[in-house]
C-alpha cells in the first residue's frame, strides 16, 4: 500500500510499505520528486503495476497535516480531522 504526500516546496514524494519508507527512483536512487499527484500516480503505476491508484494520505481538514501512523484522527462529515480540531472541538 503506498500513498503521496505533498511536501513543503509543493513537490509530490510517494511513500510505501509498512514504515512508509519514501520511493526511491530505482534507477538513480535518489528520493523521486514529483511536480503533481497524478504524474506521481503515472509514475507509480509503471512501477507497481499490481498496485491500486496512488492516493494522497490522509490529512487533517482543518490544519493539512498529514497524519502519522501512530497518530489518532477522527471523521466528521466525511473529513477527517485532528481530535483537537473538529469544528465541535474549535467551537468549545
Ligand atoms: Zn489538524
């Protein structure tokens, strides 16, 4: 299972497995950078054939932090948040 996440310059890295390790170009071996999500998924389609369509990870709605594996994140109204940042949680 991989996933894409958006890094600060606005590029586009893919990270797999089960630590999430960042996708190297298995060519040159550096990190592959990417500029948009879907040529990230064009990419990662060549590569892992078998796998489904790339997705960007799971953020917050309201801040746009990613959440890490171990971190806990909630639903409401089909986004997902912070525990701390629902609107209910804001509005208290
Ligand atoms: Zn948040």
């Amino acid at each position: 299972m991989a996933q894409a996440r958006r890094v600060k310059s606005g590029k586009w890295r893919i990270y797999s497995g089960p630590e999430f390790d960042v996708v190297r170009d298995p060519q040159s071996g550096a990190v592959a950078y990417f500029t948009s999500l879907q040529e990230a998924r064009r990419w990662w389609q060549r590569l892992q054939p078998d796998d489904p369509p790339l997705n960007e990870a799971i953020k917050c709605a309201w801040c746009g932090a990613y959440f890490g594996r171990r971190m806990s994140y909630t639903t409401y109204a089909g986004h997902y948040y912070h525990p701390e940042h629902t609107p209910q949680a804001r509005n208290r």
